[in-house]
C-alpha cells in the first residue's frame, strides 16, 4: 500500500518577512518521515483570509493531511480559525468545551477571560480539539486539517497528540554514504543505479570540506532489505576502482 | 506605487523528508524586505517535474518575481532547468556561453567536463545567465522567474547578483515594542490601533520568559513618520496606567 500523503501550510507575516525563521516544518518533515507519511509539499502564506483559504482548499484536495501551524492566538493579526471555517463553509463560534478548558486556566493564574481571549474558543462546526498542555488554548483538526499553533514548542506539543491518531505507512528508511568525490564525478553511475532500483529513491547532497568537493548520498525507500542491496551496489560504483 | 510582489519556489525532496533544513527562505526574506519587495508566498515541492510546472506557473502568474532554490546541480536528481524550460514552453540545451564558463573552470581544476557536469550548461532558450561566483555553474533567469542553486553559499551569491537588476519599491520598515503582558491582554487596543493605521501592518508574536508572558509587537509600512506615530501611540495603549 503506498503511504499516505500530506503537505503544511505556515501561516504568518512574520515568516515572509524575515522577521523570524520558521522551524515547523522541519520538525513535522522529520515526524512525517518516522510515520511513514510522506510530505509532499509546504507553503507559507500571509496572515490574510483569502490566501489562507485557497491554499488550504488546494492542498486538503490533493493530500491525505494537512497540518498548519500559525494565527491562532487572540490578536486581530489570528485569523486562521475564522479563515479555515470558511475554507470549508461551515459556521464557527465559542464552543463549550474549549471555552472551559480557558476557563479552567485562566481560574487558576487569576487571569480575566477577556473577548480577545475567548477568541481562542472559537471552533469551526465539525471540528474536534487538539490538546495544548502548554499554554491551554486548543487547536483542531476539521476533516484532515489539522490546525495548530505556530509557537514551535506548543506546535510540537500539538504534533504529538494528533500523530497517534492518524494512519501511517512503512516508515521512510534512509540510509546515506558520503564520498570525497564531486557530485559530477558519480552523476552517472547514481543515475544508473536509480534506474535499477525504481522503486528506491536516491538523492546527491554536495558539500565542500577543506577545498575539496564530497557528496552526500543519500538512498530512500520503506523495504530494508531493497535498501541495503542498493547500498552496497552504490559503494561499489562510486568508489574508485 | 504599491510596492513589487515576489515568490520563493523550494525544490527538493531533502527538505520534505526532513534531511536538510532550508536556509535560503529566511535569507530571502530579509533581502526582499530590504529591498521593498514584498514575499508575498513560498512553496516547498519534492524532485518532481510535474510538481515544479504547476507551482512555477501558478507563482509567476500571480506574483511579480519568483526566486527558486536547489535542482540545477549534475545528477539525475537536478530536473529544475527542463522543468522550468517545460512551464515556459521553450526548448533547452547546452548554450555556449554557460559551456564556456564550465569548460574555463574544468580546465583550471584539471577535471573533466563530462556529461553529467555539461547538464549545468543547459539553459532554457531566452534566459539571462545568473553569475555563480563559487562553484561557476551558472544559474538564469527567464521571465521573472530566477533560477538559483540550493546550496546557501551559492543561493546568497547568486541572490546578490539578481537583486540589483530587479525594480524594487520604498524599502519595508518596520518597528518594534517589547511588552511583558500576555497577547490576549493587549488584543483589544492593538485591534483598534490596526484599524486607525490602516496602512500600516501590526504584528504580535508572544514568548514566555521566566516563567512571564510577554508580547513582541512590530509595526510595518514604508512611511517613517507614520510608523513613528503609530509606535509613540502603541507605546501608550498597552503600557498599564
């Protein structure tokens, strides 16, 4: 059975500004690849309504999951819920259960539950909640998006709770051979070996060390067995002799 | 005049199976911020030519630039140049120019030319060469669309070489104020200040510190008075009395 799909969508000016450096995706790449399910593509958008909705209807039409990550705080700059609700012409409001857990947290810190807080209750129609143990304020995943805070340790947190829940595949295994050659020295022989072994993929990392030109290899595929067989072909025909 | 609208195109599979964490979107960022473009989207998409003509497509009809990252190395993996070629619509093969260039650079490292290393000198027909001062290998424009290598050395080198032909609009200013109060305290007036300076943008990033919430708010636009003015009543709305 192929592995599931699935692509992230980062929501944020602050992203596409520069202003800071977006470290979700390479948390939920890594996540992904262990589940065995595979990313195939991510997008980073403004905080802006009509962005976030067509992207969110382009990638929930062509993945299995979607995962996004951004703008559900309480400030008027959070707009995800709202835009998501949208995306999938259904109603959004205050929902019970997500008002009490905010209840229940700001009770104990001694905090008013103001209108901009209680913002973060909103929750599309259909929605079910994603635990945040960090700092309460739920995300949600409705149909297969999964929506949940741009924070990177709440995002992580969130992560781990919806991960459980969804089906994977054979994990990703990789295994990777790093050789002192330039990556246009082996590009025939990798390319052969590519063609021998479809159903494996390989990919050629170039780095430079000391002046001198190596490569990382590095061969894909969910079949252990495939994995070391293209191995130690890939030794042989990289090598010199 | 509004200020030039511009997208990034990533392309590799080492950044959606988590291998490689991508650099080149937040470098990006920032010089188009300081040069008044304004990144409007980005997008990650795997070694696949299919994947690379659909996003190639939808981002330069939508945006005024497009920057793409990785793909255009020697191995069988690097299928940028023909995809790009592909969504175009125009032919591609080895120019003389780029193959004087590589054929300059072999000869002074002693290395071969060979096939694998010629793939770097095919360019699509109608693009402008980009300089690659560091490994030669050239990147090109067609349209606006500006085709760079994925390694960040490289990618920088070539970025600097483009940006200073490119129209770019008042450089994007931005401004910031650093609060210990939670988001949800300051939503309200921070709402109400955003929509009196509507032609400003305000962004709020919360973070924990010791135990304290605290609220990063940055304010941006490309009209110095008006951002002092907004910072000197932003300072007063969400300092308590």
């Amino acid at each position: 059975m192929p592995n599931p799909t699935a692509a992230m969508l980062v929501i944020g000016d602050e992203i596409l500004s520069g202003r800071t450096r977006d470290s979700n995706m390479y948390h939920l790449a890594g996540e992904l690849t262990r589940h065995g399910i595979v990313l195939k593509e991510a997008r980073v958008v403004a905080d802006d309504q009509a962005a976030i909705i067509a992207a969110v209807n382009a990638l929930r039409a062509a993945y299995d999951e979607v995962f996004t990550s951004g703008g559900i705080g309480p400030t008027h700059d959070d707009i995800t819920a709202e835009a998501i609700a949208a995306a999938f012409g259904v109603p959004i409001g205050v929902r019970d259960d997500a008002r009490a857990i905010l209840e229940a947290h700001y009770a104990r810190s001694g905090t008013e539950l103001n209108a901009a807080r209680l913002r973060m209750a909103r929750i599309p129609d259909g929605a079910r909640l994603i635990d945040n143990p960090i700092s309460r304020a739920p995300g949600f995943s409705l149909g297969n998006v999964h929506v949940m805070a741009g924070v990177p340790n709440i995002f992580e947190a969130m992560l781990a709770s919806v991960l459980p829940t969804l089906t994977g595949g054979d994990p990703l295994l990789s295994q990777s051979l790093r050789v002192m050659r330039g990556e246009g020295e082996i590009a025939k022989p990798l390319a052969d070996l590519a063609l021998e072994f479809a159903d494996l993929t390989f990919g050629s990392y170039p780095f430079v060390r000391d002046g001198a030109y190596g490569t990382n290899l590095v061969v894909r595929g969910t079949d252990a067995a495939r994995l070391d067989a293209a191995m130690i072909r890939l030794a042989a025909v990289v090598t010199p002799a």
